[in-house]
C-alpha cells in the first residue's frame, strides 16, 4: 500500500512541475511593454529685452534729524513754571522755556556787580566834567540808560586815547565785563527749546537739585526725520543725493517719500558698505519705526528681470527649442533677493516663467501658457 501511495505522488509532481516548466517558457516569450513618453507642461515667457531699473533694498529706523540732549550748566533747585510740565510727550514752540532752575543766590551777586559798575561810572563822572568836557555827555546818557533790572548797556566807543587810558584805568572796563561774564552765566538758569519739537524724555521733576553737567532729557523735532540705511559697495556708484526713494512699512500699508540727503565718503571697513541718510517728513511717522527703501539705481539697456531660481549656478537659463529643453549663456547684471537682471538672451526666445523640478538640457516639453512678454 506504501509503494502505491509513493507512486501516485511522484506522478503529481512530474505532472506539475510539467505545467510549471510551461507557464514559464510562455512568460518568457511575452513582448515587452512599451513604455510611454512622459512630456511635462511648463509656463513660458517671450523675451522682450528693454529698459529695466535697478532697484536696491535696504531698511532702518528713523531718527529725528534735529535732536537735542539737555545738560544742565548750572547747579540749584529745578522750579515748576507755568502750566506746562516737563513730562515726556510735552510739546514745546521754539524760545519756550523747558527748565527754569532757582537762581535767586547768583541773581543777587549779578545785581551787587551791576550796582557797583554803575557807582564806578557815577564816581568818575565830575572828572570827566572837568578834564574830558567832550565825552561827558555820552556817559552821561549811558547812565541815564542804565536799568539795573535789565542786561548792562555795551559801553560807549572810546573817541581818544586819553579817554580810554581814563576809563580803563578806573577798573571800569574789567567790572563791565566781569559782570558780562555773571549775565551769560545767569542766563544758562533758564533753558529754552530751541526750536518747535517734543520732549522725548525727562529725566528730572520739579523739586529735583540738579547738578552742573546732569542729563535732564531729549528734545527733538517731530516733523523731520532721517533713516540711515547700509548698502553694500558694490552698489556705491548707483547712491545719487537727492534721488527719490519710496519708504514702506514692514505690513506695506503706508507708503512716504523720502529722498537721499548724503552719502556717506567712505566704506566700512569691517561690512563693507557705505552708508547713505535718507530724509523723510510726514506726521504720521514717529522716532524708531522700522522702515523698508528701494532706492532707485541706474537704468540697464536692453536686458530683462526674471527670478533669481531660474538663473542656473554656471550663469545659463533653460529655453525651448523645437520642444525640447536647451540651455543659453547669460551675463548678471544685478542680483536682489528675488530678482536678477540679465543680458544676453535674443528677443523672442522661449523662455521658462517657472523652475521645472529634475530639468535637464534635451526634456521634452509643451507650453502651458506663451502669451505674456517679459
């Protein structure tokens, strides 16, 4: 019964290894597929070389362009005045006081100096009756015109020699310019704007003693700014003073004009760029906000601006010839972030608007789109 069994499956086996051995050599024998041409639709341009303009971005803060840091001359007791606080935000018009400091111990000597100029003169007086009866009378009018509670009057022009030898002799002209010197120095208890602005910062309030050399704010001009912008060397021949370049903010909702003011006569050494000030005014703006510039450069004749990715590493772009992907040398002009401008590519030439990932010189290609002009 063993042997039977044994029989039977080494006959199945023969048999299906007869069939296997079949199906193998017909497989075998199967044409193979033929595959089909894959051809990749691109977006296209028509070169139409012309003029392009050079544009440079930068950005900065603006900075008011008349800035004025108060420093304190004189030491005593900062006196409230008027309705007008020195607070930051405060406006100003020019020749309004912004500190008044009490002076009432320094007044009192300028007023001592003053009052003993004025005995001097009076005291020489009747020799001037006598000896210099043609002068007399000028100095007569000077200390008619002497007001103690005003600045001492300049002295009269000494018309001779003798006079002056007189005059200056008495000490007369050392104690008028003593007493200058007390009047200018007087006059630094008072600080004043000088000019319409805004004060940005106070550092000192009413009550404080200041001392002589002591920071007590900023006072700045809030209707003219400037932006001070670093732009690479490379582009220092393309900087014109008083070229107009357009300003925006980082959201690029506002636009301002502004215009460059100067530039900069040498480069930095460690960046290795030049810096230009651009000058804006508008009241919308504030000191510190961030802006961007295209500064506009020179003009390239016949060339064309296309984005920087199209540009390959050896300086050629893809074109379309006859359908097929080709290469063409081409000279940089100018580099952006986003952009290059080129010369050296024929009108009419096919060029692609949009990279082509895994592209290569020789892929089959079909247009999309060939109607738009560079």
């Amino acid at each position: 019964m063993r042997k039977i069994i044994l029989s039977v499956i080494g006959v199945l086996l023969i048999i299906a290894s007869f069939f296997l051995a079949k199906t193998l050599i017909a497989n075998k024998n199967k044409p193979k597929p033929v595959l089909e041409k894959v051809i990749k639709t691109v977006f296209i341009d028509t070169v139409k070389n012309g003029e392009v303009q050079i544009k440079i971005p930068a950005n900065g803060s603006l900075v008011a362009k008349r800035r004025v840091e108060i420093y304190s001359e004189v030491q005593g007791i900062f006196k409230g005045g008027g309705n007008v606080l020195f607070k930051p935000g405060q406006k100003y018009n020019v020749g309004q006081s912004l500190i008044r400091i009490d002076a009432s111990e320094y007044y009192a000597s300028v007023q001592s100096s003053k009052s003993n100029l004025y005995n001097a003169i009076a005291a020489i007086m009747p020799d001037l009756r006598l000896d210099f009866p043609e002068v007399y009378q000028k100095w007569q009018n000077y200390l008619n015109a002497f007001d103690l509670n005003k600045t001492a009057p300049k002295l009269p022009e000494m018309s001779s020699e003798k006079e002056n030898y007189f005059i200056t002799g008495r000490g007369i002209v050392s104690s008028y310019y003593n007493l200058k010197n007390l009047e200018q120095r007087l006059s630094k208890y008072v600080i004043t704007a000088p000019f319409s602005g805004i004060l940005t910062e106070a550092l000192v309030t009413e009550g404080t003693l200041i001392r002589s050399g002591q920071k007590l704010g900023e006072f700045i001009d809030p209707t003219d700014y400037e932006m001070e912008v670093a732009i690479s060397k490379t582009y220092a021949n393309l900087l014109k003073v008083g070229e107009t370049v357009v300003l925006t903010n980082l959201n690029k909702t506002e636009t301002y004009q502004g215009k460059i003011s100067r530039v900069n006569g040498s480069i930095d050494q460690t960046t290795q760029t030049i810096t230009a000030y651009i000058d804006v005014k508008d009241t919308n703006l504030k000191e510190g906000i961030y802006l961007e510039a295209n500064i506009t450069g020179n003009t390239v004749q016949d060339a064309i601006e296309i984005d920087r990715n199209l540009l390959l590493e050896d300086q050629q772009v893809f074109v379309i010839k006859d359908g097929l992907l080709a290469t063409l040398p081409v000279t940089p002009i100018y580099f952006s972030e986003t952009k290059v401008i080129l010369k050296g590519l024929p009108n009419g030439t096919l060029l692609l608007k949009k990279p082509v990932p895994g592209a290569y010189a020789g892929m089959m290609v079909k247009p999309f789109e060939s109607n738009t002009n560079l």
